[in-house]
C-alpha cells in the first residue's frame, strides 16, 4: 500500500490532525494561512454557504473555524488539502504515529529542525 493509500484510510480528523501538527513542528505559517483561506471554500463546497459568506467578510471568524476544521463536513471538505500536504511533506515513518507536538507550542526541538522549509 502506498502512503497516500494509508492516508485515504484515515478518517478527515485525523487527517486534519496529522496535517496540522506536522505544519507546527515545521513551523509552515504557509500551510496554516493555506488551510485558514480554503475554510470558505470548502464550507461552499459542502452546503454552508451562509457560514461561508460570514468567513469572508469577517477574518476573525476563520481563526474560530481552524478549532473546528477537524469535525463534520468541514473536515470531509478540507481533507484533499490535508491528505496532499501530508504526500508531499510527511516522512513515511510518521505516518504510523499518531500523536504529536501540542497545536500550541511553537518552537519545537533540534529534530524538527530536519522537517523546517
């Protein structure tokens, strides 16, 4: 099974969360601000346009939406940015691991120096 057979695998979730703490350890403020601006998108995409037009015009509401890009049809909507993200960046030994550095610890150590940009 290739790794983006795994990846499909797994559930939008878990998916969003790999995608995530991967993107902290590397410190890829890209990704994230990729992630933040296809919320409105992918909210379209999957029925909640009035929530979606409340993205657009109001940027503070896609900050509230990264806590909640990991459940329902949002992350069913997000999960092609998460699973090509993890393709392109993820070392196949972690794909098996499932836990991660805390969202919220901004730093990390000298081994995840080797994943930075």
């Amino acid at each position: 099974m290739t790794d983006r057979e795994v990846l499909e695998s797994l559930s939008a979730a878990e998916l969003h969360d790999r995608a995530t703490r991967l993107a902290w350890r590397r410190l890829d403020v890209g990704f994230l601000w990729h992630l933040l601006s296809t919320i409105p998108e992918a909210r379209a995409a999957v029925g909640d346009e009035d929530r979606s037009e409340i993205d657009i015009l109001r940027p503070l509401a896609l900050l509230n939406d990264l806590v909640d890009a990991d459940r329902g049809d949002l992350a069913e909507g997000l999960r092609p940015l998460y699973l090509d993200y993890l393709v392109e960046h993820d070392k196949p030994q972690d794909l098996a691991a499932s836990d991660g550095p805390d969202l919220g610890a901004v730093g990390g150590t000298e081994e995840d120096a080797d994943d930075r940009p």
